[in-house]
C-alpha cells in the first residue's frame, strides 16, 4: 500500500446518532465541544515509527484479520479522505482533501478503554480501505463526493445482508470547508481529555 508514510486519523461523531448506534456515547458525555451537533475530536489510528500498537500499518485492501484472542469486532462503513497538510513554522495551515475511499473504520470493543485509539488497531489487516480512489475535483459545495452515497453489506455463506444505513455521503454533520476548517483546528489545539489526544504532539513526534 502507498500510504505507510501518512498520518491516520479518525473524526468521532461526524454522524448523527453515531456515537449511540456504536455505544460509545458515554465516552464523550463529560467532554466539552464547541458544536454539539458537530463531530467530538479526531483520534489516531496509525502513527509510523510509534512503539504501541497504534505505528502498525493497519490498513487492507483484501481482508479484516481478526484478533487471536475472542473480541468483539463491528465493521463501520465510512468514507476516507486524503488530504495535503500545509504548515507555517509547523502549524497547520489548511487541510486540501485530493482523493476519497469506501473505508471500514473497523473497531474492537474493548470494556475499560480510555481512549479511542485503543478500539481503532489490533494489528495488521484491522481496517478495510478500497484498493481504487475517487480524485476530487473539489471538496466545496456541488463537488465529485456529493452525488455518492454510503452502502455496506456483509457476505455470509453466499448470501448478501444489508448491513448499516443507506446514506448521502454529504449526510455527515460536518462536509466541504466546514469539515477541513474543523479538522485544522482539531489537529493544532485538540489536548488530552477524555477519550481523545493531543493530536499535535503526534504530528511532531512523526516529524510532520
């Protein structure tokens, strides 16, 4: 895969009802957001060179490996954006998002974690992106994204099941420059509280 040397990060609550469909909403009940019908923080997935779990390259195109010890693993259809990060003397200036992806943010349920992170990479083969991309033309308002929609379903013995809502891609809370705008701010200021991270010290740790 050609994405070994890029950053990997999440948006928690991008969805309305996410958090509760996922149970994961009383995580976030004592944080406090600018927006509370925005997204809740950013969380990493995938940090190269780091020595937890999180700098093992999780992303797959072919399979899910499931951990060797029982788990309780929830498939979660998404869409993945690749963005060009500009800095000023190491401060992000925009985030210009230039391909997408049908993405599965593939999570682990674990009881007692602390941080999102913790739920978001077992190893290798932990998340699901699609081996083709969809060039973006532009990510404002009547660009390529909006006329997609997210669909899953899962194979089982042959048959197909519906698995999940059948959405507009441009149905998450936050889209186009009021998404980037938001994620800009989120990676240069979001701290350690609660379940999420301060995502900057990452970006440092990773030499940007």
């Amino acid at each position: 895969m050609l994405y070994r040397d890029v950053l990997g990060c999440g948006i928690a609550g991008n969805f309305a009802l996410h958090l509760e469909q996922a149970g994961e909403s009383a995580d976030f009940k004592d944080l406090v957001v600018d927006d509370p019908n925005g997204p809740k923080g950013i969380f990493p997935f995938y940090l190269k060179g780091f020595k937890t779990q999180l700098g093992t390259y999780p992303l797959s195109s072919t399979q899910i490996t499931l951990p060797t010890y029982e788990a309780n693993i929830q498939a979660e259809p998404e869409v993945a954006l690749l963005c060009e990060l500009s800095y000023t003397d190491n401060i992000i200036t925009s985030v210009a998002p230039i391909e997408a992806f049908a993405y599965n943010d593939c999570s682990i349920r674990r009881e007692g974690a602390t941080k999102i992170s913790q739920k978001k990479n077992w190893g290798e083969n932990s998340k699901g992106i699609s081996a083709n991309s969809l060039k973006l033309n532009t990510f404002s308002k009547g660009g390529t994204l909006e006329s997609y929609r997210i669909a899953s379903f899962l194979r089982r013995d042959d048959e197909l099941h519906v698995y999940g809502e059948d959405v507009e891609v441009s149905g998450y809370s936050y889209f186009n420059e009021k998404l980037t705008s938001w994620i800009m701010k989120q990676l240069n200021e979001q701290i350690d509280t609660g379940p999420l991270e301060p995502i900057s010290e990452y970006i440092k740790e990773c030499n940007y």
